[in-house]
C-alpha cells in the first residue's frame, strides 16, 4: 500500500504452484502444510472471485498463498500483496490498537467515557465505561433516524450523533453487537483520549513496525487495489429478503440507518466505495493482505510480544457472553467478547478455545492462538453465508498434531 508507506516484506525464494481440479493456487508454504492448501483451494473459485491464506507459527511464515480473481469486471488476477476489505475483521486490528495504548498509559479502558467525553455521558450513559463499548454493552447499536454516505463517513458528527441518543438498556446492563456504530464510538474515544486518529496509531505503531500490508484507512490509491467485492446468490437473497424481515432495529444497525446498502457493496456503493474506505469507518472499512492480518495477530502471542501480560489479559477478559439483548434466551450459545475481540466459542470455533481474534462477514477471519503460536489471516472478495475457514482450520489441527 504505497500511501501507507507499508509493503509487507514477503520471501525472496521462487513461489510454489499447487493446482486442484478447478483452482491454482500460488504463494509459499513449508513442507508439512500441503493439507492446509489444498483445504485453501476449496474456498475459491476463480470463476467467481479469489482469496488468500497467511498462517504464522512460531514467528515464522510457514503458508502464504493466493488464488483467484481479485476484480470480476476486469479479469485481474489476486497477487501476492492484493488486499482486501476486511469488514467486521478491521474491530479486531481496532481492538489491538486500544490495547497498546492502555499498555503505554495513554487510555484507561475501565475508565467512565464521559470522563474523556463528555457529551456522551447524556440520558444515563455517564457510567459507561471504555471497555463496556468496546464489548457491545453501549446500547447505542443503530442512528436513530436515518443517516446518508455522507453523514456515515463524517466519523466525528456520527459520533457526536450517537453521543446523544438514549440507549436501548439502562447503563451497561446488557450487550448486542454493534455492527457499524461500534467504529464512530472507538475512534472517538482514542481521538479525545490521545488528540489523534486511530488510523495514524495502527500504521505508526502496529503496522509499519511488523511490515504488515494493512491500513484502518486507505488512500484513494490503496483503495483501487483492493479487491473488487462480490456476493454468492445464497447470501444476497438472505441480504436482501431476510434481513428486512429481522426488524427495524436490527436492518438499521446492519445498513447504519441506510447509509449501507443491506448487501453491505454494490457497483461502487457500500464496502466497494472508496470514499467510505478512506473515511477510517473502524468498523468495517479496513483493507488487509492476509499476511498483513496473519503478522498482526501473530505478534500478540509471539516470543517478544506486541503487548505485555496485562494488556493482553485486559484484552481478553470476557466483557459479554451469553443471551444477547432482545435474543431468545434458549436459542444456542451466543459470542463471547473480551475488549473488542471475539473469544473463541460455540458460535465461533477457532483454533482451540484459546484463539481470540475477529471474523468479518462473508468469510474474513483473523486471530491469535497463544496454544499453538499462531497467526491467522484469511480474506476473499466473493462473500458466502457459509464459515468457509472451518476446513482450513480442520487441517491445521491434524497438521499442528503431527508436528
């Protein structure tokens, strides 16, 4: 990404070719991971889109592949430094980001919002604290009038708008996911907290130190490099025929009171227009290679690790589990959260139980497991309702075991 001054610096030795029935696949991996390749090769199809897959083991590369289409107008292929957007997966390199400043003492995260912002401590929010927004407990998960392109990429009077609504819940009393209005609320808090954009500390501290090819904010320029973002049929019928059926509040927390469109991309609208991309929406608009994602998490369990005992324990602490607010509290077991990052669960199964990280609609996933060393980096631009990282993860377990 040349505006960011981050390349992500890649091995210099010949690639590897490993071909299925109906997918080459390029990149490079050590010996003992051909399993997880070719569990790589079944998520793509060329003809529809393309993805990549970073494994990080012991602060060493071991699998760094591509495969596919990166723009289906125009026929270009996915490279080795393609990057894509990330959607939701952006919370998590987000999250990390508060962590090292909670790490350096510049952001408390058990201290009261309103006490570094004042305006959003109205209609009983004053004893919110930083960690309760960062975990979905801020009640503020939709506008509450309908919002525009324009006023959803303006951060600071999305912010300001959010700041002035009533909650749905009294305090911090309860939790629901808050797909867009999480990156406004965030970015706010780091900005009254530090005096600067979270954009400008992730590359500064996070990304640029690891030669990790990923930005919360990208130029015009890194943003025609990005993947061209498509739907399978399955997930834009459910987009577009069921999840107006879910209710007001949910549809308006998913399209950010229409300001998406309920696909989340379109022809250049949505996740696919560069202007939203630029904006810093650090709820979904970050854009990663998956090396990029995989170096990133695999830096919060290295040897010499991104943040100390503390932080990382702050960040993992579990902040929300259970029966989401307005759920049916006897349907299956919900997301467990810590501080802005999933923690593996029953709706989420990652590594081993220990993994913590963030997935992103569609099938973007990237996460830590201190068990095993690594770090995970998956991303496509053909999004599918299915949890296409499920056999790829099924393989690394086998290959991790034998090794």
């Amino acid at each position: 990404m040349s505006g960011s001054g981050v390349s992500g610096c890649r091995r210099t030795e010949p690639e590897h070719t490993m071909t299925s029935e109906t997918t080459t696949v390029r990149g490079h991996f050590d010996d003992g991971w051909e399993a997880v390749v070719n569990a790589f090769a079944g998520t793509v199809d060329p003809a529809v889109g393309g993805a990549a897959l970073a494994i990080r083991h012991e602060d060493r590369d071991v699998v760094d592949v591509y495969a596919g289409t990166a723009d289906t107008r125009t026929g270009r292929t996915w490279a080795a430094d393609t990057p894509a957007v990330l959607f939701s997966s952006t919370k998590g390199l987000a999250a990390v980001t508060v962590a090292l400043l909670v790490d350096r003492g510049r952001l408390d995260i058990e201290a009261e919002v309103a006490g570094i912002w004042p305006e959003f401590g109205v209609h009983g929010k004053s004893g919110i604290t930083i960690g309760d927004v960062l975990s979905h407990r801020a009640g503020l998960v939709a506008p509450d009038a309908p919002l525009s392109t324009d006023e959803l990429i303006d951060n600071r009077a999305f912010a300001a708008r959010l700041a002035a609504q009533p909650p749905l819940w009294p305090g911090a009393s309860a939790h629901l996911y808050h797909p867009v209005t999480w990156g406004p609320l965030v970015s706010e808090i780091v900005r009254r907290a530090t005096g600067e954009e979270i954009s400008d500390i992730f590359l500064r501290e996070i990304a640029a130190p690891l030669a990790a090819h990923a930005t919360l904010a990208p130029t015009e320029s890194e943003a025609r490099d990005v993947a061209y973002v498509t739907l399978s049929p399955e997930l834009e019928l459910f987009s577009t025929q069921t999840v107006p059926l879910l209710g007001e509040l949910a549809a308006a927390s998913l399209t950010a009171g229409g300001a998406l469109p309920p696909t989340l991309v379109g022809d250049g609208i949505g996740l696919n227009d560069a202007r939203v991309l630029g904006s810093g929406l650090v709820s979904s608009g970050g854009v990663a290679s998956a090396l990029g994602l995989a170096r990133i998490w695999a830096a919060t369990v290295a040897r010499v690790p991104l943040l100390s005992a503390g932080a990382l324990a702050s960040l993992l602490r579990v902040r929300s589990h259970g029966t989401a607010f307005g759920e049916n509290p006897d349907a299956s077991e919900g997301h467990e959260w810590g501080a802005g990052v999933q923690l593996a669960s029953a709706a989420l199964p990652l590594l081993t139980r220990r993994s913590f990280g963030h997935d992103g609609a569609g099938g973007q996933c990237g996460f830590a497991d201190p068990e095993w060393g690594i770090g995970f980096g998956y991303v496509t631009n053909r999004l599918s309702h299915l949890h296409l990282v499920g056999p790829i993860l099924d393989a690394m377990r086998s290959t991790l075991e034998r090794h």
